[in-house]
C-alpha cells in the first residue's frame, strides 16, 4: 500500500512510525554515532534479518522549523514555532526468501520533545522527501 505524506508533520505524527519516545535534552546535530547508539537497535527490531542489516548514516543533519499546537501556561494549545533535527540514512537487510532487499530509507527527526523514526519500504513519500532533500543539497552527504 502507498501512502502519500503531504506534509512533514503528517509524517512525523504518523502512527505506522517506529519508535516516538521522549528524550531529554534534545539532539540537535544527529551525528552518526548518536544514531548508531539510538536509532539502530530500533531499526534492527523491525527487521527480518537483523543480522544481515547494513545501516548507513551518511547524511547531515538540517535543522527545520515547523508550527506546532502546544499547551501554553494555561493549558489551552496555541500554535507555536519549534525547530527540530532531520536526517535520512539507509538500512539494506535479508528478506523472508534469503535475498536483500534493496536500500531503504530511515528518516530520524528530533523534535524538542520527542524523537521520530519511520522506516517503510513502502512508505513512497518517504523515499520522495529523503530524495528530494539530498538532490535540493538540503541534507548532503558526510565527508
């Protein structure tokens, strides 16, 4: 089934994401080591083979911004600006028949208050906003 994610905030609020958990502080620059370390063992959950996984973080980090509604002083949601951190790495991994299925996007944001994943095969407006960031250079490789 294809999904079509019309905005990034639809994406990240997606209930099909892999793991929505609070940290805390937030992580601004998603270096690769701080994804190995925090995002991987999430990754490799969600697979087949974990085994056979060959994840790859060789992408930066772009810090967005993005309106949000959240509870002000009284309680009552306003909308308000918050930055959040974006990157797109690649897991390669066995399927049920033995064979590899190709490279699949992971896409990582890191809001202030919670961190997003969302792997999908097919998930096609995933594979478009990865795509679409690194061909525009807004993410670009790591040297």
């Amino acid at each position: 089934m294809y999904r079509v994610l019309l905005t990034l905030s639809s994406l990240f609020l997606a209930s099909d994401a892999l793991a929505q958990e609070k940290l805390d502080p937030p992580v601004l620059e998603l270096t690769p080591e701080w994804l190995e370390t925090n995002v991987n063992p999430r990754v490799l959950d969600a697979l087949v083979d974990p085994d056979s996984a060959k994840i790859v973080w060789n992408y930066s980090t772009v810090l967005q911004e993005a309106t949000e509604r959240l509870p002000d002083a009284t309680g009552r949601k306003v909308e308000t600006k918050v930055m959040f951190a974006l990157t797109c790495g690649t897991v390669n991994a066995k399927n049920r028949m033995g064979g590899y299925n190709g490279k699949t996007f992971i896409l990582v944001a890191q809001w202030p208050d919670r961190l997003v994943m969302n792997m999908d095969d097919e998930a096609e407006g995933l594979r478009t906003m990865c795509g679409d960031y690194i061909r525009r250079g807004v993410i670009v490789p790591r040297i």
